[in-house]
C-alpha cells in the first residue's frame, strides 16, 4: 500500500509545481489564482511526501542544465558539429544575455517551490498535522535541496544585467504578483555571503541525518528504491566548508569531518564485509570474478588486453550499469546520490539526446584534452591508457560519445539500444564515494595533512603509510595517527593479526590500475594539483569539473589556473577564440550574465 501512495504522489506534486510555477520567460511571473490552498494538500504526512517529491521532481529539470554547465563551460566537454550557437557559447566562454541554457527560471522554480513546502510544513507541525520527527526529516531534506540549487547559482551567476552584483536570494515563497514587485522581500548576494548564509541555514537544520529507514518515503516508485534519491546532506554541508575555506581556513577541517561522516558512516554497521566496503574505494580484485568496482583484469590474464573486465556487473565501469540491472550491494558501495528518470513520469531522461549518436542528438562529446589525459597514462601491466576512459566514453560509427550515461540505453560493447527507444530510463548520477574522497582529501591537504591527501589521490592509506623495509609487524604502521577526522587504521597483517576497515581502500589511481605519480615541488600545491587532474580522469561528466577548477582559482587566488585549462581545450579543439576564452577568464570573468525579470 505504501508504495501505492508514493507512486500516485509522484504525479500530484508536479501538477502543483505546474499550477505554481507555469512556465515563462520571467522568473517569478506568478499569479495569485495559481497557489492551490494548503488545507487541500497539506493534510497529513502523505501529503507531505507528495510535496517532498514534487521537489524533486522539478529539481530533475535541472538535470540538463547542471551537466553543461559543469562540464561545458570546463575543459573536459566540447560541443560536436550538431551544436547549436548557444551550446558552442557556453564551451567558448562568450554567453550572451539571450542563452537559453543560461536561464535562472528553472532553479528559481525549484527554490519557491521549496520555500512554499517549508512554509507549509510548518503549519503543518504546530497544526500536529505531522509529528516532530517527521517534519524534521521532511523539512531538512526539502531546505537542503534549495541550498543545492542555491550553491549552483552562486557558483555560475553573478552579476545581473543592471550591474548588480550577487544573486537574488529568496527565503519567502512569493504566493503573488505584489510580492515579486517587491525587491525589499529579498537580497542580493554575492557568493562569499550567499555562503555564509547557506552554512547558517544547513547547521540549523533539524537534522543531517538521512531518512529513517522506516520512513513512509523510504519505498519503491515504479521500481526505482528512493533510498539515495534524496540529497546527502552531510556531503552538502561538507562541500558548503570547502569553498568557504578560500575565506575562512578554519572550514577545511570543518568541511573534513563532514566529508569523514559521509565516508565512515558504515564502520560500526553490518558485518565486515559491509564496513570495509562501503564508500572505500576497493581495489582488492576478487579472485574468482571482476565483480569489484576497480579497473582489473581476469586472474593470470592481467597482460591480455582483452580480459579487461567491462560488462554491467563486472569491472570499474559497472558503477554506471549495475543499476539497470538491479540496485545491488556493489551499486551501493559508491553511490551516495543518484536520481532516477522514469518512463511513467515527466520530466523525461535528457541525456539520450544530448550525448548519443543513436536516436539522438549528439550535442556534446569529450573534448580532444579530456582524451589526451586518459591516454597519456600508463597502467600497471604496461598498457598505455588509462581503462576509465574507455569505459567513460566510446567511439561509435566513428565518433566519440560520452557514455556513463548511455550504459541503460544501449548495450556497452554493440553500442545497440537495449530497450525501447521510446522508454528512456536512465540516471543523473550526482555524488559517489570517490568524490568525497575527492573532497576529503583536497581538504585534509589543505588543513595541513599533503601526505593524506597524497594516499587518496595514488594508493591509499596501508601503501601510502607503510615504511620501506617494513617488518611484518604492522601494529604501529599502516594507520595515520593523526587527530580525528583524519585519523585511519588500514592494518592488514598476520604477526599478530589486524584487519581493520580501511585495509582495502585503494586511493583514486589505485582502484583504477594505475601507479601514484611523483611528488614534486611544494608538497601542498603539488597534492592539489594532483587530486584536481585526478579528477578529471576519474569524475568526469558528473558534474564536477566547473566547480573543481573555479574552486581552486579562488582559493589561490590565481585565475589562470582555470584559464589556462579551458584555454588548452579550446585551442586542441581548433576554436579560433581560445585566446579571448583565456584572457577573459584570466581577467576573472568567470560567472554568467544573470538576466532577471
């Protein structure tokens, strides 16, 4: 029954987001006849699912959006001859005010929509229209969302067409066409202050926890499980601390134990095999399969090219199919947040048209620098690529294709459309263990721990931390001894024994075959440097990449770090502006023009 109830809410949230927000050309063109009256949709804790997933179904209209703005406008993405003249804008660095793809409605969409159910569930709380407990789980996963987007907008936009710096940060839901007219109703803020009041608002949240797993929201839809289709709020808060460390160098511990929270959240849950798994970046190769999320090959055919394990079960890249198959205990290893695109309900999966050359579009494709980086490394056995990129995009007909997330689509290896063209499942894959690592691992190096920072990036904590020559007595070897969050045991002996949790956590480029690279110059920006190319091997087209490179220009205050990487893709594509790119860019143009109403 209860699966009954979520799935028909699915739809009656995004009839009232429609009613709410129709869509227009401005932002906040609302009327007051479109709010349906809370008594009708407000009454019991059902209800109150309905609108938390209406939330959500209007945050995967940013989908799209999100994916070119994180990746186009960054060096890993091009667009393909097909493209039209605002995609190519977002790539060349030369946005115009009339970008669709530029457009703040959707993202305001989702946050007056979130603002109208926070209101409401208030109500509904002092109206004991909901217990204590279930509004704190509901209320805390709906303003997490909308600091999301926010941090979106702060990281792209900034400077309206009237020369107002900032973004319009809205806290009220503006029911009517008076409130809208009404600038005193909300602020503009630039990014350092849109920041400070994105922490205040997630440290008061009721709760960073995530769902009970009794919950009424904790279900099946259309069988989708909606366990990690809400956001991680722990992940978000740590990522909030991470750029405010540019301002504030306090936050990269702070933005540490956060991230620490989301990594050892099962080290004292299950049994062995669940604590040492989840969320670890495993290397350690099953003898008897591939079925590891590592780059591995068959046993004793590690020097044969085509033993590469590369299937929906087996091998690094079947973190991006497994889920077609069923959401399994290996799926659950790495992923932390991922939503699902339904064939019952809007909005429909945008990904098809946009990266394949199989009814589809192909709009964008990997830039040729993206290519250059997986091929210029050399994994253990000799083979001189890197096997992430092999299985983040393949050259079809002739062409590439980005494919991480084309693997429900079409079937990896014939590249033949596995289900009906007409029923476009899919995902938008949005947070995996190997980004917080990521993320840990570029805060720890900041707050003064490179060599931690050094394991994650290469191969992981009981390599990295185990001396030359070490005896086979690893009880004061293989484990940081470092104060909390940074303090990890991954001792794995026999003389006496330990195996402790972290003893399979392989790093970045360990879990991916390939040697740690060398530590040269100044340890701190050389680890950097390090986890941010790392990143661009391993995260590619989720997401990151954007906010990656303007993160660390920020932070050393230096823009041609970002610059001279959007440069170099520019120029390896043969775009004849990728001097001007470079110059803007440098000059720390780095938000899009914020066209309001």
């Amino acid at each position: 029954m209860k699966s009954i109830i979520i799935k028909l809410s699915f739809l009656v949230p995004v009839l009232m987001g429609a009613l709410l927000l129709p869509s227009c050309k401005k932002v906040f063109d609302v009327t007051t006849e479109s709010t349906l009256a809370g008594e009708q949709t407000y009454r019991n804790v059902y209800d109150a699912d309905a609108a938390v997933l209406g939330v959500y179904g209007k945050l995967l209209k940013l989908a799209r959006p999100y994916v070119l703005l994180n990746e186009l406008r960054a060096d890993l993405m091009s667009p393909t001859a097909n493209a039209d003249l605002y995609l190519q804008q977002l790539s060349n660095q030369n946005v115009t005010v009339d970008n669709p793809y530029i457009d703040p409605a959707p993202f305001y969409e989702v946050i007056l929509n979130c603002n109208d159910v926070m209101k409401n569930f208030d109500i509904m709380l002092a109206e004991k229209k909901m217990k204590q407990d279930e509004y704190n789980e509901r209320y805390a996963d709906v303003a997490s969302v909308r600091t999301w987007v926010y941090l979106q907008l702060g990281i792209h936009f900034s400077k309206d067409t009237k020369g107002i710096i900032g973004i319009p940060y809205v806290t009220d839901p503006l029911a009517t066409i008076q409130d809208v007219k009404d600038e005193t109703k909300y602020r503009w803020l630039p990014f350092q202050q849109l920041l400070a009041e994105l922490i205040k608002t997630m440290e008061s949240l009721p709760t960073l926890e995530m769902y009970n797993s009794a919950a009424s929201l904790m279900t099946t839809v259309d069988q989708y499980r909606t366990e990690k289709f809400f956001i991680m709020k722990k992940v978000l808060l740590g990522d909030l601390y991470l750029w405010n460390a540019a301002y504030d160098p306090s936050s990269y511990n702070k933005a540490a134990t956060a991230y620490r929270q989301i990594i050892s959240y099962y080290d004292d849950k299950g049994n062995d095999n669940t604590k040492k798994n989840y969320y670890k970046l495993i290397g350690a190769p099953d003898p008897a399969s591939g079925n590891q999320l590592a780059v591995q090959y068959v046993r004793y055919r590690e020097s044969d090219i085509n033993a590469l394990y590369d299937s929906n079960t087996e091998g690094w890249r079947s973190m991006f199919s497994r889920g077609k198959i069923s959401y399994d205990q290996q799926f659950d290893w790495e992923w932390i947040w991922h939503m699902s695109f339904s064939s019952s309900f809007e909005p429909k999966n945008p990904f098809i048209d946009l990266f394949s050359n199989i009814n589809g579009s192909y709009l964008v494709k990997p830039s040729q620098q993206a290519m250059d980086n997986w091929n210029s490394q050399t994994q253990y056995n000799g083979f001189p690529f890197d096997a992430r990129g092999n299985f983040t995009y393949r050259t079809i007909a002739g062409q590439p294709v980005i494919m991480k997330y084309l693997y429900y689509y079409m079937d990896g290896k014939t590249f033949v459309p596995t289900i009906n063209t007409n029923t476009r499942t899919g995902e938008w894959w949005l947070y995996r263990a190997a980004s917080v690592w990521q993320h840990f691992g570029e805060a720890a190096n900041r707050d003064g721990y490179p060599k931690l920072g050094y394991a994650i990036v290469n191969q992981g904590i009981k390599t990295t931390y185990t001396p030359p020559n070490a005896s086979s007595n690893v009880t004061n070897i293989q484990q940081t001894f470092l104060p909390a969050p940074y303090d990890f045991d991954a001792r794995s002996g026999d003389n006496p024994q330990f195996r402790a949790i972290y003893r399979d956590m392989a790093g970045l480029r360990g879990r991916a075959s390939l040697p740690s690279r060398p530590l040269v110059g100044d340890s701190t920006i050389a680890v950097e440097d390090m986890l941010t190319d790392e990143s661009a091997l391993e995260l590619a087209y989720e997401g990151q990449r954007w906010s990656d490179l303007l993160r660390v220009s920020i932070r050393r205050h230096d823009p041609t770090y970002i610059a001279a990487r959007v440069g170099a893709k520019l120029r390896k594509d043969g775009a004849g502006n990728a001097a001007a790119a470079e110059a803007k860019l440098t000059a720390g143009e780095f938000y899009l023009p914020f066209k309001w109403k």
